[in-house]
C-alpha cells in the first residue's frame, strides 16, 4: 500500500484521469472528492463488498435455475 500525505485541498491523481481530493477535515474525519471517468466506479469499502455479495447471490441463483 503506498501511503501519501496531503492537507486540505491537495489532490493526488491516479493513471492521469483519476483525481482524489482532501475537501475537509474535520476531527478525526477526512472528507474525500474522487473525480473519475464515468467508465470506474468508486464506491465505499463496505458498499462495494455489498455489491459484490448481491451480485454473486445473483450469479448463483441464475446458474441454479
């Protein structure tokens, strides 16, 4: 894992077309703007491993039918 410090309203940019911005800090909080192609989809660790299980019960399902 590379770990990069920034401070409010520093960005870092990944492959060229994906930009991660620090909008605000707030205690022990970080608020974070991702700008990417409509193409990738950015999602929160835990909404992601929800779409991975919804999606894997439906992979499921259709093979059993």
């Amino acid at each position: 894992m590379l770990v990069l410090t920034r401070c409010l309203g520093e960005t870092i940019v990944i492959d060229g077309d994906i930009h991660i911005t620090v909008v605000a800090v707030k205690g022990d909080r970080v608020r974070i703007g991702v700008t990417a192609p409509k193409d990738v989809t950015v999602d929160r660790q835990e909404v992601h491993a929800r779409r991975s299980e919804f999606s894997s019960n439906r992979e499921q399902s259709l093979v059993q039918s």
